[in-house]
C-alpha cells in the first residue's frame, strides 16, 4: 500500500516503505474501496499462528490468547473483530482459508492464475495467491470479482469427497461439522488421492521454504527469527532424491485433482483439521493438510463457517473448483451457507 510499510513480518523489511499501490489495491481503490492500511501476519509469510516474534502476536477475536491462524491472521482477525469490512491475505497453502476457519469468517483463494502477484512479497511463485477475507459471501463475491478474474461458469455435477479424508486426524467437532455439511450435498462421489494429505502438505512445504531461503544471504538470516532460520535450515537438508521425489508428489497430485474437480465439479473437505488454539501451544503439523491442494493444483477455493467446536471457537469448512467457474463456486456455498447458518460475530467481553 503506497505509503505504508511493506515488512511481509520481517524485521529485515521493518523500514521498507511501499512506494506504489499493488495491483489488487489499485483495483480496489479504482473500484471505490478505502484502504484503511496492514496488518499483523507471520515472519515471511511461513507459519500458521501469527504470533510474530518482531511485531507481536494477534489474537483470535473469538477468544483472547488463541491464534486466529495464519499466515494471515491480522486480516481474519481485524474482518471477525469488525475493524474493517474485507481484508487481503496471501495463501500459499492455505493461509486465508485456515484464518478464515479458526476466525469464523469467509475466506476466497482465487485460481492461481487469477491474480496478478505485483506487489505481492512472494513466498513461492508457483504456490502464492492474494485472496480476500469478509464477513459474508456477499462481500467476499464482490471483493473477488473486483481485484480477480472470475469465471462464471456454474457447477452441475455432484461433487466429491475424499475417501478416509485422505488419512488426516481431525478433531471429533470438525468431523462433526463435516458431516453436517455433507448431508446438503446429494451422492457426492468418494475418491482417493494418489498420497496421503500429509505427504502433500510436506512436499509443498519443502518447496516454499527453498524458495524463500534462496532469497537471503548471510547478512539477511543474520536478521530473522531463531525459528524461521531453523525451518530454512532444515529444508536445505534434504537430498537431491528427496527433493526430487517431492516435485512427484506434487506433479502427480496436481494432475490427480483437476481432473478430479473437472469431472466432479468440486470437492468439499474441512478446511482445518482443529480449531483455533492457544498461542501456548504448538501449531499442529497438519493444520495445511486439506488446504493445499488447492495451491498445489492451481484451483480456486473457499472455506465458509460450518460449526462450533465444544470449546465454542468455529469450524469451516472449504470447496475447491474448477478455474473459470468462481460464479458457481460462490452459489454453491452461499447455498450450504444458507443451510449451515454457522456464522456468528464474536461476542465482546
């Protein structure tokens, strides 16, 4: 945002200051939005917590001391907490939809190659998407249609689930939330993907920590958290046939779910295997296992509330689509949306 600080969480950027509007910004104020400024969001865009080690944490609007999620948490956070109307977040993996989960909002990944990266401090260029954050699909629709291309081809097939939820643990009350969700939908075929979720996920983490690694020298790293050193450290550990047996994982499940989703018309899955937890505790391995799918096949998504958990923090859950039929992704969950009826505003203490 032309004027304001440009830091992607990192200390190394803590004075860079934009000296342009984004793309996706310049479209929102061409279309009459007003930029209100940033927000808080994890060290490099590489995390799922926002609990940031140079700017602090961001806590869950729906519970003090818990995370909203991350990568891009201050935006789910400032949209649940009503501080703004709709919110911008980057999603390599799914860090629009996991906030919009934990946070109880509606988060939008577009297809990959719908929106332009200018301006955007990417994390890896093969993974990364802007993708709005609002408080309704309404709002999220109109934010998406403005700042993305958006096809408006509908959806007429059943859809799809995966089978065994591809091997990921989730929590009683996620499952639970699924299956409410699962009884609107009619006959959805079951399928299987080629890997379980949580090899996915790790290949697909590999690959964005290369990225962002080769793009510091040694006067960089001297800058940035014990922790995000570590993680860059450990991915430079793997082999050359490690690495490449991870480009084949992802190779083939890319493969694997567009055609899928082209032949089904969509896939639903919860989007986050929790809900939100507290900062004190670890961030679970697989909190990106259903969300990056989308990413790694280039396809757009949505997670939209489903539920509560026991604890009373919400629960989403996500469509992914075929690029080209944003239109009939965003009627099919304003619909389930309409039957869940599972947003609610944070109550103030």
């Amino acid at each position: 945002v032309k004027g304001l600080p440009w830091t992607a969480g990192m200390a190394l950027y803590r004075n860079r200051i934009a000296e342009r509007d984004a793309e996706v910004v310049a479209k929102l104020r061409a279309a009459g939005a007003a930029i209100l400024g940033t927000l808080n969001m994890e060290e490099a865009a590489l995390g799922a917590k926002t609990d940031n080690p140079w700017f602090g944490a961001t806590h869950n609007p729906h519970r003090d001391s818990y995370t909203p999620g991350g990568s891009s948490g201050g935006s789910a956070a400032a949209v649940a907490a009503g501080l703004c109307d709709m919110a911008l977040g980057s999603d390599t993996m799914g860090s629009v939809r996991i906030p919009a989960s934990y946070c109880g909002v509606y988060g939008f990944k577009p297809a990959n190659a719908a929106v332009l990266q200018d301006g955007l401090e990417v994390a890896e260029a093969s993974l990364d998407v802007i993708g709005p954050i609002a408080r309704s699909i309404d709002s999220l629709e109109r934010l998406a249609r403005v700042m993305s291309d958006f096809g408006e081809g509908e959806i007429t097939a059943a859809g799809s689930t995966l089978d065994d939820l591809g091997g990921v643990e989730c929590t009683d009350d996620v499952l639970q939330a699924y299956d409410i969700t699962l009884k609107n939908l009619v006959e959805p075929q079951s399928v299987t993907l080629p890997f379980a979720l949580s090899r996915v996920r790790f290949a697909g983490f590999i690959k964005t920590v290369r990225a962002i690694s080769s793009r510091f020298d040694a006067a960089d790293l001297a800058l940035l958290s014990p922790g995000l050193r570590n993680l860059l450290r450990y991915a430079a550990k793997r082999s050359l046939d490690d690495w490449e047996d991870d480009q084949r994982v992802l190779s083939i499940t890319s493969d694997y779910v567009r055609e899928m989703v082209s032949r089904c018309g969509f896939m639903l899955l919860p989007t986050a295997p929790q809900a939100a937890f507290s900062h004190n505790c670890p961030a679970p391995a697989n909190q990106a296992d259903f969300t990056c799918i989308a990413n790694i096949a280039g396809l757009p998504a949505i997670s939209l509330p489903a539920g509560w958990s026991e604890d009373d923090l919400p629960i989403g859950v996500q469509l992914i689509g075929q690029a080209g039929h944003e239109a009939g992704l965003i009627s099919l969950a304003r619909a389930l949306d309409r039957s869940l009826d599972a947003y609610r505003a944070p109550v103030n203490p």
